[in-house]
C-alpha cells in the first residue's frame, strides 16, 4: 500500500486537519496510526485507529485535542487537530500496520509496515 499525506502551516490555537490517503488496498486492512517527528527528537507515536475503526488510542500529549478517524469510501485517514500549539510542530506521518487484528492496537514505530512520505506541519506562536 502507498500512503500520501497532506499537511500545512497554522497559528496556535488553530486547527488543522490531515489526511492520508491509500492506494493499493483499502485502509480498513489496516490498523491505521499517526506519527511525528520534530528536528532533533525520535519519531513519536500520536494516535492509532484499529483495523475495526471502533478503538482509538492517543498520546497524552495530543489526548482531548487531536481525533483520528477513517473513511473508508475514499480510503482516507484524518487526523483532526485543534488546540494546536507550536510544540505539535513537526513532521507528520501516517503509517499502516499490516498485522493488526481488529480490535487491538500498537503504538511503537517497528509494528508498522508502510509508511507515508510525511508533511510538515507547524504551528507558529
């Protein structure tokens, strides 16, 4: 599967939303995860979705303000973002683990099979 995501340039407290987009095969195959990555720090994980689409899980760090959701018509998955502040700058990629079951999750870089190329997205103050 190609993944291709989508980002962009907003002040804090705006919102923003990202969306990745499948080809190849459907996106509910797939346990559906969000990442980020700042400079100088490891990638780390920001919100899964199961391969169901009925359990979602997020990082403390973006909880109460960021929502991952799929749509499987257009194949997509989103991350919607509100509140956002200028520490959620970062480069953002989707990822699809391929040995998802449908009702867990995984949360760690190394579960994930295909990985989109990233986009940047930055919060300025």
């Amino acid at each position: 599967v190609q993944l291709q995501a989508w980002g962009g340039l907003v002040q804090a407290g705006g919102s923003l939303r990202l969306s990745c987009a499948a080809s190849g095969r459907t996106v509910s195959s797939y346990g559906m995860g969000w990442f980020r990555q700042a400079p100088g720090k490891e990638r780390e994980f920001v919100a899964v979705i199961s391969r169901s689409g009925v359990i979602t899980y997020y990082a403390d760090s973006v909880k109460g303000r960021f929502t991952i959701s799929r749509d499987n018509a257009k194949n997509t998955v989103y991350l919607q973002m509100n509140s956002l502040k200028p520490e959620d700058t970062a480069v953002y990629y989707c990822a699809a683990d391929a040995a998802s079951s449908r009702y867990s999750f995984k949360v760690v870089t190394t579960a994930y099979d295909y990985w989109g190329q990233g986009t940047q997205v930055t919060v300025s103050s």
